[in-house]
C-alpha cells in the first residue's frame, strides 16, 4: 500500500511537469521518422530486405516509438547527478525503503507517461502514414509478450542502475553513459531491426542484452515471434536478469562501503 | 566589436585554464564526442548495408555528408556552442538571467560565447582525415574552389544552426519547465545527416519546420562533391542571414516577458 502512495505522488509530480516526459517522446518520434525515412527510401529499390517489408517495417518503427518511451528509461542520470554527486544518497538510504524500489517507483510514472504519449502519437502517425500497427497475436503470444515487456522493463531498470552505481567508484560516469548510450542505440534495434543489421553486428546484437530491451518486445507486439522463440527470448531474459540482480547486488554492497558524504 | 574580440581571446584563455583544471571531464568530453563520431559513420553504413543509392545520393555521397555533419556540427558546432546553449536553458530556468542582464555587454554573446569545449577540436581534426579520405578513394578531388566554397558555405550552415537553437530555446522564456527543450534539438540536427530530401519524404508538414536544418551539411558536402548549384548558396546564405535577424528580434522580443525566478 505505501509504495502505490508513493507510487501516486510521484505520478502527480509527472503529471504537473508532463511537458518534459512530451519533449523526450518527440526526441523518439523524430528519430524514428528518421530512420524509417530513409528505410523507405531503401524499400524503393528492394521490396523485401530480410523478412520486411515496407508496411511491417513502418509498424515497427511507430511500436518502437512506444517501446522506447516506456522500457528505454534514464535512472543513472538523477542518481549520479543527486545521490551519488550531490550526495542526497545519504538521505534515501534512511527511507524506510529500499534504494532499488525507491528509485523503481520514481521512474515507474514517467515510464507510463511516456509510454501512453508515444501510443498516442503513434496512432497518430498511422493516419499520416497511411499504415497500420500491425499485431498479429493469439491471447496466449500476447501473454509471452508482455512477460517479455515486463521483463526487458526490469533488464533496463538494472542495467542503468548498476551503470549509476559505478559512479561510487569513479565518480564519473559520464563516458560510460555515452558509449552506452551509442551502444543501445546500435544494438537495440533503434536504426534498423536487427536482423537487418549487417554481417558481424547482427551476431553481436544477439549476444548483447541490448536486444532483449527494445527491439524483442517490439517484434513480440508485432507478433513476428513464434511462440517457441517467445519461450527463448523470456529465458535468455531470465539469465540476464539474474546476472543483473547478482552483479547489483554485489555493487551495491560494496560501494556503499565507498561512498562518503558530509553533511551539517 | 573590437572589444567583444578582447573578450573572446579571455574567454577562450579561461576556457583553457579549465581544461588544464578539470583534464578528467576533458577526457570523458573527448571520449565521447569520438564515439559519437564513429556511431554517425557505423549508423550511416548499416543504413546503406542493403542499397548503394538512397533519394539520389550514392553511397560514396552520404559517407561525405556524414564527415561534414562531423566536421561542422559534431566538431565546430560542439566546440562553440552547444554547452552555451545548456548554460542557456539553466540560466533562464533558475532566473540566473538577471545577473546576465546586468553586465555591460550584449546578453546574446554572453549566453551564446561563453563556454568554449576544446575537445570537439580533435573531433573536426578526425572528421577532416575521415572526408579527405573518402574523397580521395572515390576519386573526387579537393580544388581551391572547392574548399573556399565549403569553407564560405559551412559557416553560413553553422549560422543557420546557431540561429535556429537560440530561436527555439528562448521559447524557454515562456516555458522555464522545458529545460529538456535541447535534447529535441539534439534530435532534429541528426536530420542533417542526411539528404535534404529525405525530409520531403517524411510527409509530415510541421517537419517543414526543419527544413534549413537539411541545407546545413548538405550543401557544403556539395561543394566538396562538384555539384552545388548557384540556388543550393543563395537559399543557405539567405536563410542563414534571415534566421540571424529573427533570432536577435525574437530573443528582444522574449526579454519583455521574462519575470526571472527570485521573489
């Protein structure tokens, strides 16, 4: 109960500010329409790359919109900026809450914001572009694949903490999140689907979690996953997720061992 | 204007002394302002991976475009204004204009000249090798003409870009909420990076919006490429030189209702 109050307020404080949750979602819809721009522009000379064609391709893009508003979440920026650089740390370590769900619950609003802004202009989109969001799902995909969202939901969030964590050692993660940053936006499926992507990065996106986040939640919406690969994207899921949880676990009791603060 | 000159050379003086203070955030500045570079070069190959030409452009053409957009913006742009325009966006959100104000010179060069990111330098240094390299494999040579009029056309590009940021954030003055306004523009300069016509093909017309966002990269990159025409310069150099006045027009305009943040 106290963590939906929790969960209320912070809803509240999005909702006063809802312009910046707008101002992020737009960054998507116009790197998307980018994206797709250009993949159109492809589809001109080839009617079919590797499985796509242009009204699959052009749904996946405007999903994506969705998908990044809602999974591809920020949570390293406020803690090394406030708790780690400012050292408001100190005073959440005293909330009778812990860190990981304290932070959950303050993301968790934006996520869904954002994630209803983006379906909205998604829907849009459909109309100026002529195309359709196309969902070919069973009650029992659709199942998997919100078992896949949730779960990419929770990769995400662990990633971007234990990336926020290693600033108890460095103090600066600055680099870290730019080479992450370009590695998402490479490997997650944001330029193209990957299995577009050629030779070598394909094989590597398979190997990275990246994919796990963006681009096989939005295929799973689609309903491009037979359900055989549904159960072997949830598992490769799970085994990240532990690895996660257990690297998190292990950052975050040792660092708090690093982590000084002063205060009055 | 000979002493704004005085001003910039400390400026830029100070701006040094800061890396030689803070040589670990120049580090991390420069780390990913390479990798941002290279992220351009990787995107732009696995978006040509399945065709050679895309809206006219050959393959050669848009590996071009992307080490101008590194030079012009992700270089000099980076460099010389875009931490100003972060400053920007605090300045006027914590009401720190007013201090701003105060002081005996233009408030624009003071939000817009104030911080100088030395790293970005080693970026355009990298995108030069990058193009010349390009554009010697492809058989394109660089003439005096050429370069003067890459040269002429990218600052006119970048004026364009400067005019276009600090007309959309001084919207901030009405909205101090949407600090996160410059992450859009982050955004909308990827446009650039590709062929003015791929804009067209969006079918959106509020995109229209961004129009002589496109023209920025692409016609100095058609200027390396021997094909820039005589209407590609006159519509750059006239939008650059109307942006600049509505940019100093607007941002007069704004101050009459900014009511800063102090009680």
């Amino acid at each position: 109960m106290r963590y939906l109050r929790l969960f209320s307020l912070y809803f509240q404080n999005v909702f006063s500010h809802r312009g910046r949750p707008l101002v992020y979602v737009s960054t998507y819809v116009i790197s998307a329409l980018i994206y797709l721009t250009f993949l159109q522009g492809v589809f001109h000379q080839n009617a079919n790359l590797n499985t796509w064609t242009l009204s699959t391709v052009t749904s996946y893009y405007f999903i994506l919109i969705v998908a990044a508003g809602t999974l591809m979440m920020h949570p390293e920026v406020p803690i090394f900026r406030d708790d780690i650089e400012k050292g408001e740390l100190a005073g959440r370590l005293l909330k009778p809450f812990s860190y990981y769900w304290q932070r959950f619950n303050i993301e968790l609003p934006v996520r869904i914001f954002q994630g209803v802004s983006g379906a909205v202009i998604a829907y849009l989109l459909t109309f100026i572009y002529h195309a359709n969001l196309q969902f070919h799902l069973t009650f029992f995909t659709a199942l998997l694949a919100f078992i896949v969202i949730l779960l990419a939901y929770f990769m995400c969030f662990t990633f971007k903490i234990i990336l926020a964590l290693t600033a108890l050692w460095t103090t600066e993660i600055r680099g870290a999140q730019e080479l992450t940053d370009i590695l998402v936006t490479i490997f997650a499926g944001y330029i193209v689907p990957v299995n577009l992507l050629p030779g070598i990065l394909e094989k590597v996106a398979y190997i990275l979690p990246f994919s796990y986040i963006i681009y096989y939640p939005v295929v799973a919406v689609q309903g491009r996953l037979a359900i055989q690969t549904l159960f072997s994207v949830i598992g490769i899921q799970i085994v990240w997720l532990c690895i996660l949880g257990v690297i998190f676990h292990l950052m975050w009791r040792k660092g708090l061992m690093q982590y000084s603060d002063f205060g009055q | 204007m000979k002493r704004y000159f005085s001003i910039y050379r400390r400026l830029l003086m100070l701006n040094y002394h800061r890396v030689l203070i803070h040589k670990a955030d120049f580090l991390t500045g420069l780390t990913s302002s390479i990798l941002w570079g290279i992220f351009s070069i990787v995107a732009m190959y696995i978006l040509t991976s399945r065709s050679n030409s895309v809206f006219g452009w050959s393959r050669t053409d848009l590996f071009v475009l992307v080490g101008v957009f590194n030079i012009l913006i992700g270089g000099i742009y980076r460099t010389l204004f875009s931490r100003n325009f972060d400053r920007f966006t605090h300045v006027i959100q914590r009401g720190e204009l007013d201090g701003l104000l105060l002081k005996p010179f233009n408030t624009q060069f003071a939000l817009s000249f104030w911080y100088i990111s030395y790293y970005g330098l080693v970026r355009v240094f990298l995108a030069i090798i990058y193009t010349t390299f390009v554009l010697s494999a492809a058989h394109i040579a660089i003439t005096v003409v050429s370069f003067v009029s890459f040269f002429i056309l990218g600052f006119f590009g970048l004026m364009v870009l400067y005019s276009f940021w600090y007309l959309t954030l001084t919207c901030i003055i009405w909205f101090p909420d949407l600090y996160n306004l410059i992450e859009l523009l982050y955004a909308t300069d990827n446009i650039s990076r590709y062929p003015p016509q791929l804009l067209g093909a969006m079918k959106f017309a509020p995109f229209l919006v961004l129009f002589p966002i496109t023209l920025i990269v692409s016609v100095p990159a058609k200027a390396l490429l021997h094909t820039v025409t005589l209407s590609d310069l006159l519509l750059l150099v006239g939008i650059a030189l109307c942006l600049l006045y509505l940019s100093k027009i607007f941002w007069q305009f704004a101050l009459r209702y900014y009511t800063s943040a102090s009680g």
